[in-house]
C-alpha cells in the first residue's frame, strides 16, 4: 500500500532537458492489469513525477514512450520476499525424479564419451568434446570439457548450461579450473556457427511438427511428463556431472554452477536433484513459476500454456499438471547448497515476480541471497546486465567486518557505514576495533592508512579496495574525521545511494560490492557553506520556522 514516487527527468543526447513534447507512462503488472497511465507535458513539467503503489505483493513496471526516443521500463518491488507461487507442488515430485533417476541408471547405460578436440585447446587449457546416453530412442546430450594445462589437481569445478537457443560450439574456460558446458540439445555441437543453426532448425521442426508448435521447449509435454523435451535433457545433463564428479583431478569440496535464462533454471535443476553441486548461481531463472497466471500475474518462459494451439480445457489442465514437474519452483525446497539468484525488475521473459516466487521457497536456514536490478531486463540492456552479473558475483563475498581507527570520530563513520550496507543487503556487519583471519575486512579511519599520503588543510579522502586471500576488503579513510565521514559516503554513492532532503535514496539490491575502487579527492575550497533564507512555505523552505528536529535533519544532510 506505500506509495512510491518516481521521478522522470526528460533529457537531450547533450545532457540539457528536453523542453518541450509530451511523455506516455504506465504501470502495470507486465500483464493486463494497470495500475495508472497518463500524458506527461514537458513544456510545463521537466521533471515529472509518476506515483507507484500496490495493495499486494508484486512488481510494478514503469513503462515510457516518447516520441523520437527508445521505449524505457523501470521496476519497483512491494514486499517481494511475501510473493507467493501460481501452483502447488505435487505430492509426488520429489518420488518423481528419483524415480526417474533410477530408472535411466537401471535401463540405459551412460555410455559416456570424452574426446579430445585440438580444435578446442588454447595455450592454458585441453578441449573435449563429451555426449552421454539419456531417456528416449538413441537420445544423447552432448557438451564440451576443458582442463587446465598448468596448475595441480584437483581443480575446482565450474559448470553451466546455455541459455535458450542453438547452444554453444565451443569450451567454457574458467582460469585454473576444469570447466564443464552441456547443450540441452540432441545434436552433437557442429563445426561452425551456420551448421549449428541449420541443426537447431531441424531438431525444432522435429521436436514441434507433431504439437503444431514451433520451439523444441514447448514440445512434448502434451503427450507425457517424459515425452517433454527437457525430461531426457534434465536427466542426461544430471549424469553428465555425475560422471564428472567420478574424475581424479576434480576438487569436490568446490564444484559449482553457474547459468542464465534456461541455463538458471538448470542451475536450480542440478542444486536441487545432485548431492554434487556445492553452490549455485542462478541468474533470471527460466521455466520458473510457468503457471503464475493462475494467481494474476505473466508467467514465466516458455509461458507454455499460452501458446498452445490447442486450447481445449482437457488438454490445457494436463499440461497444467505436467508442467509442475518441471517449474523450478518445486524442485527449490530440495536444494541445501549455497545459492545467489538475479531477478531482473523489468526482466519480461522471465519476471521477478515469478523468480522470487521460487526464491521464497528456499529454506530459509540455507545460505542464500537475491541481488534485484529495478533497470534489468532480461540480460539487456548488456552493459546493465554486466553490472549486475559483478554483483552477483561480489554476492559471494562473506559479510566484511568493519574495523574502526583511533579516531573516536571513526567510530561514528563506521556506524553509517554499517546503517546504509544494512539496508542495501539487508545483513548486518559486525564492527570490532581489530581483526584477524582472511577478512573481508573494511577499515575506516586514517590509522589504518599507513603509507598514504593526504591534504590535511583541505577535506581530502581515499577509498582503495584490496583483494587479499581470495577476498575483496576496502579502506575508507580521510585526512581528518570530517574527511573519513565523506568516504564513506562516496563509496555508497558509487553503489547508487543519493541524500537529498526530502530522504535518502538507498538501492535494495541485496548486494554491496566492495570491489574496483581507488579514490582520491581532495575539496576544492577550505570552506563551504549554506546559507538560508526565508523562502515559501512555512517550514520546507523556511529555516527561520525549523526546531532541532529540522536542524538535525539539515545537517545530516549536509553532511
């Protein structure tokens, strides 16, 4: 029920405001049902300001069009740790597959097959192309292996499944590790780009003819549960790690998974169904929540039931009931590993409503965290996505534990530092006046700065980040206690927190990335000031009118 006001400045390729031409915007559910439209006049109102509310848990889609100008959406999340699946789990699933496990170990040998490929070495790493026997006539999954040349064994592992689409024709390498790709796919992986999409074009004319459909991943589940395409995919790509698992030169304690789109929702397939898979990272997750409309809301790809040409109530409601066995949703409660999940907040294919609807499943108790991208879509725009994949990966990072400096000042720059990485990430830090162990650490005060250099008739500050023991750690320290207090703000300012005096702006991302920095600055004056008049309005503008609860909020903000 908050209301969240938006606030949408319209601006030329050169920076200046567009002054005049008109701004369309709605917010909706990305579905049918609208919360507010309307025509913004940028000769009267630049910026302008659209308000955002909604009485249950979801996402609201800020969408603009202007004329001349590209189509922009923005996000906003309302209490989505209560969003809630469009189905039940079966009663049976967990039975399901395990059953289906045990039945392709017992009537289909692995037949693995693990060839070396020149064509696939580079000068740090051996390439292999690898196939397994899976479920249905002569099906085989087919990827590729790489393995570090140098180094000593055993090498971690790292394992991923493309996104929807051809596949890949080529290793995955991940530096000193042993890097395992599997296709879904039933064709072997071809030479060239040009050959791999003719392959793909076949398999989907084979896979959909028979449905009247056009994708392999809306094929199958109209006759069986196992004669779905993703059944044998699943099971095939599952052995594929098990026998992985069986090599010498692999490190058990760290085989993990990463993968996008349908490569996340394999990532929540292989967590949840292999004792293997020591931790997880599921980026915008596919074939998750697949029946959200049932509750109201878009589904997730491959929206199957939508796009069905047969839409009889009989042949809707048994896909509606084949398609639980393969949403992610019902596989997540059996995951234990370690995860972190990206929900995309303009993410159209696969939408955060519907990714954190299966993140809510988890257990609680496991080790897991959620980064959200209010300006992501489904991994575009590129640099956008890149930015958030970083922190997916800063995700990982253990909780640093701030260190304070002699300066009693320190102290309280440490205690805004622990106030604003709290409401990002939603995790406390612990603060301590020493530390030991591999951190992370973040050290705030100019004690800790022994070596560098500051102007200390002028505010001068550093920030400088470290990566020591396979952990990112960060020094905020300034040439006075004034100075300290500014780094610590700049820093969160480069993780998108602005103060304004109307309140704070502070991104839930559910991340803090303590990576990438080394800062320098120095003011450019000795002093500043503000000075205050009597301006409209009886308080707002109006120091003369302010008790000290005015005071105190106006110097918090200036500082």
């Amino acid at each position: 029920g908050d209301a969240v006001p938006l606030v949408v400045t319209a601006i030329e390729t050169n920076g200046a405001k567009v002054a005049a031409g008109t701004v369309k915007y709605v917010l909706d559910n990305f579905g049918k049902r609208k919360f507010s439209e309307g025509t913004a006049d940028l000769t009267k109102e630049n910026p302008f300001t659209v308000t955002a509310t909604r009485k249950d848990p979801g996402v609201v889609r800020l969408t603009l069009n202007a004329k001349g100008a590209k189509t922009l959406n923005w996000g906003v999340a309302f209490s989505p740790e209560k969003i809630r699946t469009g189905s039940a789990r079966p009663a049976d699933f967990d039975a399901f597959w395990e059953n289906a496990i045990a039945e392709l170990d017992r009537t289909v040998p692995e037949d693995a097959k693990c060839e070396h490929d020149p064509t696939l070495d580079s000068p740090n790493f051996t390439g292999y192309r690898v196939s397994f026997a899976t479920y249905g006539k002569n099906r085989r999954v087919y990827g590729f292996l790489s393995v570090p040349k140098t180094g000593k064994a055993p090498y971690p592992v790292r394992i991923t499944v493309p996104g929807a689409g051809r596949g890949s024709i080529g290793c995955a390498r991940a530096t000193g590790c042993i890097s395992l790709l599997m296709n879904v796919h039933d064709y072997a992986p071809k030479a060239t780009s040009a050959e791999q999409q003719a392959a793909y074009e076949e398999e989907n004319a084979r896979w959909g003819a028979p449905y009247g459909v056009k994708w392999y991943f809306h094929s199958g589940i109209q006759k069986s549960r196992e004669d779905y395409f993703y059944y044998g995919a699943i099971l095939g790509i599952n052995r594929a790690v098990n026998w992985l698992a069986q090599r010498d030169d692999v490190d058990l304690k760290d085989f993990t998974y990463r993968g996008q789109s349908q490569g996340g929702a394999f990532g929540i397939y292989l967590a949840a169904l292999n004792k293997h898979i020591t931790a997880a990272t599921i980026s915008e997750p596919a074939i998750t929540d697949t029946l959200a409309y049932k509750a109201g809301r878009k589904s997730g790809w491959p929206t199957i039931t939508e796009v069905q040409p047969d839409k009889s109530p009989a042949n809707i409601a048994a896909i509606e009931e084949r398609m639980r066995y393969f949403d992610t949703v019902n596989f997540v409660p059996r995951i234990t590993c370690p995860t972190r999940w990206l929900a995309g907040w303009v993410d159209q294919l696969c939408p955060a409503e519907c990714v954190h609807a299966g993140y809510n499943r988890l257990n609680p108790t496991t080790d897991r965290r959620i980064v959200d991208g209010a300006d992501l879509g489904h991994g575009i725009p590129r640099d956008v996505y890149l930015r958030y994949e970083n922190l997916l990966t800063a995700s990982w990072e253990p909780i640093p534990t701030v260190l304070v400096g002699d300066d009693p000042a320190d102290r309280i720059a440490a205690d805004e530092f622990v106030k604003y990485y709290e409401k990002m990430a939603g995790l406390r830090p612990e603060v301590k006046v020493e530390g030991v162990g591999v951190g992370p650490f973040v050290r705030i005060g100019k004690s800790f700065a022994t070596g560098l250099e500051f102007d200390e008739k002028f505010d001068s500050y550093r920030i400088k980040s470290e990566k020591k023991d396979g952990h990112w750690s960060l020094l905020l320290a300034g040439g006075n206690a004034r100075s300290t207090m500014y780094a610590v703000y700049e820093f969160f300012k480069s993780q998108g927190c602005r103060w304004f005096w109307d309140g704070d702006v502070v991104p839930k991302t559910g991340v803090v990335d303590l990576s990438g920095q080394d800062v320098y600055e120095v003011s450019q004056f000795e002093w500043r000031a503000t000075r205050y008049f009597a301006h409209r309005g009886l308080r707002r503008f109006s120091a003369e009118m302010w008790g000290p609860e005015d005071w105190k909020r106006e110097i918090d903000w200036c500082l």
